[in-house]
C-alpha cells in the first residue's frame, strides 16, 4: 500500500478532537502519517486536544502568523510531509471511506477530491424524492489559443442533501509541487481549493471524484474571513486568481513559503 501523508490546517477550531476520534482508525494504519498544522491558534488549547486522542504517527508543527493562513499552513505541511501521496482533509471531516481505496484510485496523471460531504446537523434528515438527483456548478476557462479547461466547483445532490469537497484533495506530491503548491496570497475562505484544483488541470492532470465523508457542521462564525462576508472574500480570491491566469502565472507559492519560513529563518538563527 502506498504511504500517505494527511495535512490538517488547524487554528483554534476544538472541533479538531472529535474529528481525530472518529478518524482514529483510518488514520492508525501503518501507511499514515497525520500532520497538523497549527496556523497562528493556541499550542496550548492543541496540545490539550491532541491528549484527548491517541494516534500513532501523528505530528504538529506550529506557525507564528498573526492570522490564519490555509494556504500557507498546507505548504508547510507539505514541506514537513514523509510521503509521496498527500491528502488535504479539514479539522471538521470525518471520512467514511477506507484510505486504501482512495489511494489505489489515485493514478499516475490524476488527482483526487472528495465525491461527497454530508452535513451531520443533517443526519436526522430521510432521503428526498424528486425527479432531479444532482446540481453541478463549473467554470470554463479558455485561453487565446482555444484550449478551453473545465472546473466543477460544487455539485449538489438533492436527494441526500450533500455536497463534492473540491478542497479535500489527495494527490501525487511532485504534482503539487510542479503547481507550485497552494496559493498563500488567497486568504480567508474561498476559491484557494478551486484554484488548486484548476491548476492541476491545467497541468494535464485527470480529476476523479471518490469518497465520502461527513462534515461536523457549524457556523459561518468558525470560518477565516479576511473580508466581511464569504461571498466577498470568494470574489476577491477568485479576481486574484484570475490575474495570475491572465499574466500566465499557473503557480502557487510554494516555494516562496518555504524559504521564508524555513530557509530565512535557518540563516537569521546563523547570524545570532
């Protein structure tokens, strides 16, 4: 089985301890190794909530940032990571299908992300009836020579009231790493994931949709904005994404993270 590495964005979110407990057997297998990665939250509070469960293989880094960053945490991640497959999960998901066929999907010249995410505030829920199973949201991109890319940004079932996980992503770590990883300038919630995604698309890459999971649900109050309202960060994002494309940047910053939190750091430490 090959080995996979999963990175867990983390800031103060306590919701963390449930999700490990109930990921606590997919996560134990031998092939696993689970980082966490504490972006600008309390050592304390995760340390505390990291003795509440025990699993074998689990690490944390800490990141002093003033603010949140996802995309700049999932880099260090990366950089931290032991293995050759990477999978992007949140501190509120708790899988339902078995890693090991998740990762035996994953081919070369593809990438995975999440078929289905279930709300549990709406478990209680029986299944609908309709006509009409699924809603899917995409977005064309298409360059001066033609070549046209197709992303799906969501997909809807109306029937189980779920929804696709374009952001909980495993994939092969030297494609992540010739996108250039995540996109730390797009902060705050919305459009990084889709931006990753577009991006291993625009690298040749086949996406598959495998997998399901639940989400603890919450308030909006639980998510990182940079901006007033969820809608408005998605949109700025999605502008600064786009003015990449435009310039015919295809690249995260990857590479610049890294060396500023790392490398910089390493030659400050040298000169004191």
């Amino acid at each position: 089985m090959k080995a996979v590495s999963i990175i867990i964005p983390w800031c103060n979110r306590e919701d963390l301890a449930i999700s490990l407990l109930r990921n606590s057997e997919k996560f134990s297998k031998n092939f696993v190794e689970v980082i966490i990665v504490n972006g600008g939250g309390s050592s304390d509070l995760l340390k505390k909530l990291l003795e509440e469960v025990s699993i074998e293989n689990t690490k944390y880094i800490t990141l002093a940032m003033p603010d949140f960053n996802k995309s700049l945490s999932l880099n260090a991640g990366v950089y931290h990571s032991s293995h050759d497959q990477l999978f992007f999960l949140d501190c509120d998901v708790i899988l339902e299908t078995e890693l090991s066929s998740m990762i035996q999907t994953l081919k070369k010249g593809s990438f995975v992300t999440l078929n289905k995410i279930k709300e549990t505030a709406r478990e209680h829920e029986g299944k609908k009836v309709g006509t009409v199973e699924e809603i899917a949201y995409s977005i064309t991109i298409r360059d001066i020579k033609g070549a046209e890319i197709n992303v799906e940004t969501n997909r809807i079932n109306l029937l189980d009231s779920s929804r696709s996980g374009p952001g909980l992503l495993l994939c092969h770590k030297h494609d992540f790493l010739k996108v250039g990883g995540m996109n730390s300038e797009l902060q705050g919630w919305g459009w990084e994931d889709i931006d990753i995604v577009y991006r291993l698309q625009h690298l040749g890459l086949v996406r598959k949709r495998v997998g399901n999971c639940s989400h603890l649900s919450h308030s909006d109050k639980e998510r990182f904005l940079v901006h007033e309202s969820k809608a408005l960060n998605e949109q700025i994002n999605f502008k600064m994404a786009l003015a990449n494309y435009m310039a015919g940047n295809f690249l995260g910053t990857y590479e610049r993270d890294v060396k500023k939190l790392y490398e910089e750091k390493q030659d400050d430490d040298k000169d004191n």
